[in-house]
C-alpha cells in the first residue's frame, strides 16, 4: 500500500481499477501537471506568481503532492 492507501484505508485498485477507468484518471492527472508545469514557465521566479509566494502557490503545491 502507498502512503494515501495507508490513510484512508482503501487500495489504489479500488479507487482506481484497471483498465478505462485508470486509463482515464492518468490522463486527467497527465493534464493537471502539464497545466502546472505551464504555469511555473511562464513565471519569472521560484513560484507561480513569479517571486512572491502566495495561497495560489501554496493551493498548487499542496495538490501536486496530495496526486504524488
């Protein structure tokens, strides 16, 4: 089990079976990181909004690692 598995109790292959489904959720995550990557970028500096750390860049990270 993963570190998710391990904290709500459920198996990957339950919330996430093989097959369309899978296929599916990999592509939606393929997606949201790529739109992710875009966006660091397109930004001059270390964070989404370029230099200045704020709650959008704190909202994108927490995601990025909760999908990790």
């Amino acid at each position: 089990m993963g570190a998710r598995s391990t904290d709500f109790q459920v198996h990957w292959d339950e919330v996430s079976p093989k097959g369309p489904k899978r296929d599916a959720d990999r592509k939606f995550l393929g997606k949201w990181y790529n739109t992710a990557y875009e966006w660091y970028q397109k930004s001059d500096g270390k964070w989404v909004m370029g230099n200045t750390f704020t709650y959008a860049g704190i909202i994108v990270a927490c995601c990025l690692m909760a999908f990790k």
